[in-house]
C-alpha cells in the first residue's frame, strides 16, 4: 500500500512542476507581449542600399536571328454559336 501511495505523490509532484513550468512561460509570453517597450528604429541605423542600375541592351533586336522571324497569322474568331442559352438546363 505504501508504494502505491508513494507513486501517487510522486506523480502529483510531477505534475504540479509542470503546471508551474507553463504559467511561467505563459507570464513571459504576456509581459514580453504587453508590458515590454519596443526599441524604436531610427531611419539612420538602418543600412539603405540602392539596386543596382538597370542597362537594357536593345542592340539584341538586330541580330539576325531575330530579324528571320515571322508574324503569325492572325487567328480568326469561332463564327458559330457556342452552347447553349441555359447551361442548367437538363438535356
């Protein structure tokens, strides 16, 4: 009976130490969340770094290659009526 008894504090111990564990870190949570100011950032610390510059070399449009190319044919539209009025309808 003892050791039954035993087992059962010990249990109950256990878990009172982690139920404390959690409302610890649940009050960390909520003072760091609420309670703690923030470090405002001032615009100079920040380092700014500009893109590089773009150069766009249009001097590609004038090889050959390009200049072979043709145009297609321009693709005519459907002229018949497509479907039906009421798609809902039961056939």
């Amino acid at each position: 009976m003892a050791i039954v008894f035993l087992q059962k504090e010990k249990a109950q111990r256990n878990l009172i130490l982690i139920f404390l564990a959690i409302i610890l870190i649940m009050a960390y949570v909520i003072w760091s969340g609420f309670f703690k100011k923030e470090k405002e950032l001032v615009l100079e610390e920040i380092p700014f770094f500009r893109p590089a510059e773009v150069e766009i070399n249009f001097n590609v449009f004038k090889m050959p290659l390009l200049q072979d190319l043709r145009e297609f044919s321009e693709i005519k539209p459907f002229e018949e009526k497509i479907g039906r009025e009421n798609p809902f309808l039961p056939f």
